[in-house]
C-alpha cells in the first residue's frame, strides 16, 4: 500500500490544520492538501493526506474510512494515481469538423 490517501465526504468547512489533527492521531502526516474550486475557493469536500510510511496510512484509513466529521462521512481510502488528462474523447477543438 502507497503512503497517499484520499479523503472524500469532507465538510466545506474543513482546514487543512483541522485535517492534519485527525490524522496525526494515527501516525505522522508528511502533507495535507484540501481541494478547492479554483475560481470560488471554496472547498470541493475532498482532499488528501500523505503519510509517512504505508503502514501507518493503512492505520489511518481503517480507523477513519465510514466515521462522521460534523455531520458528514468520511470516505478514506488509497489516493489513486492521477492519470494523463486527455479531451476525454471529445475530439479537435473545432468541433470534430476538418479545417483546411
């Protein structure tokens, strides 16, 4: 198992400090990043910690994953890697019509 996590079902309100306590109560925390909407800055309810060792991050989503958070359910489990990011199968920017 990798070190990274990703925690979903975080409420808007969470800070990135607020996140660093609930995990370091299960190991040590290497960083925390709470995702935000680039235009408003408000969060988008997920984010990830990364952990120092995979055992400890093991520790950290089984005591975590399906416990409440002001309200809400946390969803914690290994932070897949990001994939390449393609048009998603959309085609050319011209709308799939050849310009010439």
């Amino acid at each position: 198992m990798g070190n990274k996590l990703y925690v979903g079902g975080l409420p808007y309100s969470v800070t990135e400090g607020q996140l660093q306590e609930i995990f370091a109560a299960h190991g040590t925390v290497e960083s925390v990043k709470v995702i935000a909407d680039k235009f408003t800055g408000q969060s988008r309810g997920f984010g990830f910690v990364e952990m120092s060792s995979g055992g400890e991050a093991q520790k950290a989503m089984q005591a975590l994953n399906g416990t409440q958070l002001e309200g809400r359910t946390l969803v914690v489990n290994e932070a897949k890697p990001m994939g390449s990011r393609d048009s998603g199968g959309r085609g050319n920017r011209t709308g799939g019509r050849n310009r010439w």
